[in-house]
C-alpha cells in the first residue's frame, strides 16, 4: 500500500466538478474499502481540526488501488494534498495497528500551511464572477475573468477589488471541448478551419500547438488545462476549439468549467494499464468528464459506430442533447435519434451532410474534402462529420462549415494522413499508436494502389504484451511485403531495451511473416532509411511515427518528397 502520486484538481474532473486534492493509492483490492473508510474518517477529523468542516471527500475505486479526493478552496489547493496526505498517514497507520501521527500537531502544520497560501482576493474575485455568469480561471501565476475577448486578467499577487472592475466588459466567449481516443487532434484542427471561415478569432489547443487564427503561439502538448487557459485568457479569441487528452483530464481536471458544445470521437485501447485509466470503463470514464462541462442547451456530438460511446450515452440519464455521427446513414443508433426529432451528421449519396427526420442538408463533396484523400481515408471521413456536428452546435453557419471542410490540406495536419511521393515510391506517414488507429491506417493503406507495401513502425514500452500483439496483428492485416521495426530507446517506460521490437517481430513471425521479411533498426528513421532503400518504384511504404513525427517529415520532405 503506497501513494504513487499526490496532486491538485483545479477543474471539474473525473472524480468530482469540485476543484481539491488526490492521492492515486496503489493497493490490493481487498485493502481498498477498509483503506477508504479509515482516510475518509481522518481526513473528516483533520478537516475539522482546520476549520474546513463543510469541504467533502471522495474515493474513485480502480484497478490496482483507489484514488482518494477531498475538496478545497483554490486558495488552498497545496495545503489540501497536505490535509490528504496526512489523512494516509493516520489511515495506513491504524491498518498496521501502530500509533497514529499526532492530530493536534498535524492541525497546527497545516494551519500555518493554509495561512501562507490564503488569498482573500483571489476567492472574492472568483464569487464576483459566478455573481456576474461569467468565466473564472486560476493557477499559481494569474487569475482571470472572462473569456477571450470578454476576459480580464491579472497577477494573483496584484488582484484588484471586484468593485474596481467593469463587469460590463466581461463576458464568455463560446467553447467546444473535443476528446476521445483517436481523431480529436485532426477534428479540432478541422473545427478550427470551419470557425476561421465564419470569420471568428480562433483560439485553438492540441497536442502539438496551440493558435490563434492559423498563427501558432507556441509548440508542444497543450491539450491539457494549462493550454486552455493561455488561449481562454487572449483577447483576440472569440471562439475557442479546445483538445482535451487523457492525462491531462486525469491529472488535473479540465480547464475551463464550462463549454457551449462537446465532441468525444472514440473510445479504444490506448494506455490502458496505467494508474486510473487500467481499463476501458476506466478510460471512457476520464472522456466523459466533458460531459459534466455542457451548459444548459448545450451539444454532446458523438459517434454512433463506436459501440462503447453508443453505451455509455444509452445510460446516461442526465445527457445533454446529442447529436450522432455516422458514416452509414442506416445506422440504427442515428435513425432512431432522428425518429425521435434529433439531428446527426453522415454521409448521403457521397455528400458529408446534416440530417433531420425530414430534411438533408448537404454540406461538401467527400472527394472535395482534402483530408479524406478521395473518400479512401475513411477515419477522417468520420473525424469531418464530428468537427461539423461541433462547429454546427457552435452557431457556425453550413456555408462557414463546407469552406472548411474544401481549405484545410494535408499541410495543416502534419504526421496525420499525410502521403509522399519520392522517386516513385508513396510514403503514407501517420501518427498511429494503437490498434484502432492503425487498423483505420490500414483501411487507408490497402485502399491505395501498390506493387508492394512495407510497414516502418515502432512502439512504447507502456503498452501490455496483449496491445503490443494486438498492434502487430493489424500491422500484418495490411497485407504486408516487408517489415521494419524501430526499437524506440527513448520510450521503454520499464522495458529492457529490444523487448518490445522482440516481442513485436516475434508476434509477426506467428502471424505468418518470414524471418527475412522482418528487421529490427535503431530508431524511427533508421527504420524509415531502410524501407526506402528497399522501395522500388510503385511500391508503399507506411510509415507509423510515434517518437518523433516532425522528425520524420523533415526527412522525407529532406530527401525531395513531395506531399500530394
């Protein structure tokens, strides 16, 4: 029994909406009910003992252990994983039958905790705005109200009276929020062209950058909180897509409370195993915290051919309207929300199109959509269908919707779908890292047409065996002449190093691949190197990049590919 990680939840998270502190527990399931009543007993005890008797506490039971939770004033969030700490102590304490810490001496350490972290201004300011319904965000440098061109910001240090503010000035910009397993980076990126054509300041976060209006403010993951928040906070924002990943969902929470319309693309095996997310009800647990963001009227845009998505929303008694996306419009989960008088998203006499009961609205040509790669890209098919049910929710108009749809090119959405020619040879680069992600890239690899195909790929070392056979298995399913497998040093996260490439050649071999057909190289661009020399013109080379896809696209565009 050990705590693994001791953090703070600044936004509405899986747990609770309730900003506070958690400890991930890694123990033995029989351990877990008698390690929560002891902590939830201290921690009631401690709570007390400081003056905090109305904040609450909560437990999250996972595979492997229990997250613990307790809420706090955002004046107060590191204290709180004191207070949550402290509660362990006690608790593992009495499970041992030894003495537990002293609760008078543990009070008086936390009291002068919570004092040298008060600011009185900083929760006047946030009960201001919740008087004038509008936004508030907070982190240890700045707090602001507002959102976009509404927002007023300031040093958390240097808050002024909410008296001395002009209320009249703030206001909320509209929010989307997009998760899900695979397709939530291309569909906010998507979104975010569909909301430039309307003409709207466009702040945009992903895991590769964040953006206002097409211009990139600064490279790197921001599809957490922190991300949200630089965006939320600039003035020349008048609508925000935001990217919401798994980790940043886990750890911290969301950043902003609340969001005018949702997407969650898909639900699949990706970091199962870790601390929280160990299982798919786990993980589709942490994406449906977007759910609980929605404001009143507002859209929850889900996919009606992921069959977990299709539960969870069967039940879930307090969804918000959904809109449903579907590459059939025979889906019986689509047709049966239109019965009722829903609204959805499919494809219609090969038209990307929005569908009532009674009405088709035909939005563009799917061979018209550069990022479908002439239909043959089927997942971006569906990654188009839920950016347009997003940005329809939003208020953007189907003329705004279609102009997006036609602008954004391959270049936009670099590492994902994109297809080189170099000397004759295609090179289809993705950044798949799953097994669903890379079964849609071998939808679109078998589509294309080829002499020979060959695989380049590689894969972290915090994937399961099962996972790391499975991503083999579908690899194979192409329809493969060569294999090159990178080992990925970089990303053993505990493996030995050559256990993963082993594991993979080795599951590649049952599969039916010859010893001569598979090889194993030094990383990402070796393996690439290799699939070129051995290319022949006509010949297809997929290349999955997971360590490094910049990396790889300046290889190849290095070499004179050229992107088609």
């Amino acid at each position: 029994m050990r705590i693994i990680d001791s953090r703070r939840l600044t936004g509405p998270n899986v747990i609770w909406e309730r900003p506070g502190a958690v400890l991930d527990v890694r123990c033995d399931d029989p351990l877990v009910d008698a390690l929560t009543a002891r902590w939830s007993s201290w921690a009631a005890r401690m709570l007390a003992a400081v003056g905090w008797e109305h904040e609450e506490t909560c437990a999250r039971p996972v595979q492997g252990g229990v997250s613990l939770a307790l809420s706090a004033r955002v004046d107060a969030l590191y204290a709180a994983t004191e207070v949550a700490e402290w509660a362990f102590e006690a608790a593992a304490a009495e499970l041992r039958q030894s003495a537990p810490p002293d609760l008078d001496a543990g009070a008086q350490a936390l009291r002068d905790a919570i004092a040298e972290e008060h600011n009185e201004a900083l929760i006047a300011l946030k009960i201001a705005a919740q008087d004038a319904g509008v936004a508030f965000l907070s982190d240890d440098d700045q707090a602001s109200v507002g959102l976009g061109a509404g927002s007023k910001a300031w040093p958390v240090g240097a808050l002024p009276a909410p008296g001395a503010i002009a209320w009249e000035q703030v206001h909320d910009v509209p929010v989307g929020l997009v998760t899900g397993t695979n397709g939530k980076t291309t569909t906010v990126r998507l979104a975010a062209a569909m909301a430039r054509a309307a003409g709207a300041g466009v702040g945009m976060t992903s895991t590769e950058w964040l953006s206002v209006d097409g211009e990139v403010i600064d490279r790197g993951d921001y599809a957490g909180p922190g991300g949200a928040r630089t965006v939320l906070r600039d003035p020349r924002v008048r609508l925000a897509i935001l990217e919401a990943a798994r980790g940043g969902l886990l750890r911290r929470g969301l950043g902003p409370r609340h969001a005018d319309a949702v997407a969650i693309t898909t639900i699949a095996e990706d970091h199962l195993g870790d601390f929280g997310s160990a299982t798919l009800d786990e993980l589709t647990d942490i994406k449906w915290t977007l759910t609980r963001a929605l404001r009143p009227g507002g859209r929850l845009v889900l996919n009606a051919d992921d069959p977990i998505l299709v539960a969870r929303a069967a039940g879930d008694d307090a969804l918000a309207p959904v809109v449903w996306c579907s590459l059939d419009p025979s889906n019986p989960v689509l047709g049966q929300h239109l019965e009722a008088g829903g609204e959805g998203f499919t494809v219609v006499d090969a038209h990307l199109a929005r569908i009532t009961a009674t009405e088709v609205q035909p939005l563009a040509a799917v061979d018209a959509v550069p990022l479908t790669l002439g239909g043959a890209a089927r997942h971006n098919v569906t990654n188009a269908l839920m950016a347009s049910g997003l940005c329809f929710a939003l208020g953007i108009t189907r003329e705004a919707i279609a102009q997006g749809l036609r602008a954004m090119s391959p270049s936009d959405n670099p590492g994902r779908g994109n297809l080189y020619t170099l000397d004759e040879v295609t090179v289809l680069v993705d950044f798949a890292h799953n097994p669903q992600a890379v079964e849609a890239v071998a939808q679109l690899a078998r589509a294309l047409p080829a002499q020979r195909r060959a695989l380049s790929f590689g894969q972290a070392g915090d994937r399961t065996d099962a996972q790391l056979r499975e991503l083999a298995r579908v690899g194979w399913g192409i329809g493969l002449d060569r294999l090159f497998i990178a080992q990925l040093a970089d990303y053993r996260r505990g493996r030995e190093l050559g256990e993963v490439p082993a594991m993979l050649q080795a599951e590649l071999l049952d599969r039916g691949a010859r010893p001569d057909q598979v090889s194993v190289h030094g990383g990402e661009l070796q393996a690439l190197d290799a699939a070129l020399r051995w290319a022949r013109p006509g010949d297809l080379i997929v290349q999955l990049a997971l360590a490094d896809n910049t990396a790889v696209l300046r290889e190849l565009e290095g070499r004179g590919a050229r992107l088609t």
